[in-house]
C-alpha cells in the first residue's frame, strides 16, 4: 500500500491564549502543498512494527512519528498481533516548519484506514490522529483548512485560487520550544486579519488571501534567525505577491500568480539558499481519490 505524505505552509497563524495547561490556544489557516514523502505500508510475518527511512537522520525506530500513527491506529481499534513494516522516502525538508513528520503520520493513518477498516468514520481516524500529535488530524484531512486549539479542531475551507508557491529552507533548524518559550501574548503587536482571510478565500481572491497572509512567529523570532526575514524580503523581491514563515520555521515561502515568475525567483533565490522548491496548493485528500 503506498501513500503520498503532502507537506503543509501556513496562511496564518496566531497565537490567542496561553491555556492553564502550559500549551497555546492557536488560529492557523493550514495549506497542503504538492511536495510530497512516499510511505510504503507492507503487511508481514511476525509481530511488530518495522520502519526504514531514507534520511539517517530520521529516527527509524518507534519514536518515528509514523510508527507512533501505526501503533495509536492498532490500539485504538483493538488490533492485535499484527506485522507491518513502514517504508518512508522522505522530500518534505525535516525540522522546516512543514510538518513533514506529522503528513507521515497521518498518511499511515489513511493507508492503515484503507487496509483494515475502510467503514471507519474521518472523524475517529482524525480522533487517533490527535493522540499522535497536535498536527495529525490536519495532516489527515490536508486541502485548505482552519485549524484551532492547539491545531486539532479542524474547519474545512475553500479551495486556494491557483497559484505557485517558492519554498526556501535555510539550513538551520529552528527550536520550537524556543520560539514558544519567547510568546508573551499580550505583547504580541500584530495578529493576522483571519476573518479576512476567511472571506478572501470564500471569494476566491487571490490579491486579498495574500494582502492576509502572516505569521506571529516572525515578530519575536531571535536575531540570530534574521536569515528567515532575508529570504522573506528576497522573495518580495522577485516578485512574490506575499512570503512568510511556515510554522515555526525556518522555511519561508512567498506566493506567485503564475509558474514562470515563480522559477525565475527560484532560480535567483536557489544562488543564496541552499534548498529552493517549487510547489502547487494541493486539495483534501478526500476529493484526491
Ligand atoms: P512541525 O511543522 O509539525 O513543527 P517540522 O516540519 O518542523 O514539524 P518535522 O520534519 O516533522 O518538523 O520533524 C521534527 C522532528 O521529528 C525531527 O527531530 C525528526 O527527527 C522527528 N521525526 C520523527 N518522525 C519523523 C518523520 N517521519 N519525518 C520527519 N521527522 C520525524
């Protein structure tokens, strides 16, 4: 069985509350994009979990966020004794801000749906998926969609107009916990437009989505990331329409009306990062098959 795993950028993302919990209530208009890992699911003899990934860096042991999706998916249907083992060809950069690790989650999720209850409802794959992590149930569902809590209360929304995006990751990580650890919300002086948003997407208008398009991150990134704020000025540079930070980063994309402006300023931007990539928005998953 394969699976696609699309990455995903943020439209928006803000931050409203930080919870009794310790964890921040979020508002984030999520965006599959067409950069994609492969999962290859294969049923075999024995008992277990096995997992290969191309990058050695990845964990290829239990801790892997996909082999984590398997086992919450066997647990929670009351599947027992099986053998799998899980292959991942990773494209998705790791530690971007694109929820690489989550998408391959989530693909298993799907896969492991189709293999072994297709009845199964969205909402109780997505249900497991939350037990995996806060971006799982996104990653499930994929398309354009508003994302709340701390990512997993889902609202579809409409389809992106076409466009192109420019994804640039510098290569160096970003600590998440860092980025988090600084939020002071009551000092945060921008939040993205989301109602906006909201209706520039329902109207379709491309001009108006990326007029919205931000990301509080940015305002209390480090100095030391300054890089992230370069790349986002070059793209505008070349023309992008908008750019941002993904997540907590570091990639930043920018936006294109079409496909030549956005491989001209790839190719100018691709001289001075390391890993530039082309993508398109992809739709749910559900209207893919
Ligand atoms: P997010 O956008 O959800 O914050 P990210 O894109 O910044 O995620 P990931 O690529 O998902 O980051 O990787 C984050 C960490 O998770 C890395 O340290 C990586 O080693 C680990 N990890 C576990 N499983 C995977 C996987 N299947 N693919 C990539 N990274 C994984």
């Amino acid at each position: 069985m394969e699976e696609r795993a699309y990455g995903k950028i943020n439209l928006t993302l803000d931050i409203l509350r930080r919870r009794e919990d310790g964890f921040h209530d979020l508002r984030m208009v999520m965006q599959s994009v067409d950069l994609f890992d492969e999962i290859t699911l294969n049923k075999r003899e024995g008992e277990g979990i096995e997992l290969s990934c191309d990058v050695g860096y990845v964990p290829s042991d239990g801790s892997n966020i996909a082999a984590r999706a398997a086992e919450a998916f066997f647990r929670e249907l009351g599947i027992r004794g099986e053998g799998l083992s899980i292959a991942i060809r990773k494209t998705i950069p790791v530690s971007a801000g694109m929820a690489g690790g989550s998408s391959d989650g989530a693909a298993v999720l799907r896969a492991l749906g189709r293999m072994y209850r297709p009845d199964l409802p969205a909402e109780r794959l997505e249900a497991i998926a939350a037990q995996v992590g806060s971006d799982v149930p996104y990653c499930v569902r994929g398309g354009t969609a508003l994302a709340e809590g701390r990512g997993e209360i889902l609202t579809d929304l409409p389809p992106l107009p076409p466009c192109w995006f420019v994804l640039c990751k510098p290569g160096f990580p970003i600590s998440t916990p860092e980025l988090f650890s600084r939020v002071r919300v009551k000092q945060l002086q921008f939040h993205p437009d989301t109602a906006g948003m909201l209706r520039s997407l329902e109207a379709g208008d491309l001009e108006g989505i990326c007029r919205r398009i931000y990301n509080v991150f940015e305002e209390i990134l480090p100095r030391k990331y300054s890089r992230v704020l370069e790349l986002k000025a070059a793209l505008l540079d070349q023309g992008a329409l908008a750019a941002a930070m993904t997540g907590t980063g570091p990639t930043v994309f920018g936006v294109f009306a079409g496909e030549e402006a956005a491989r001209r300023a790839a190719d100018v931007i691709g001289r001075v990062c390391g890993r530039v990539y082309v993508a398109r928005p992809v739709k749910k998953y559900e209207s893919l098959v």
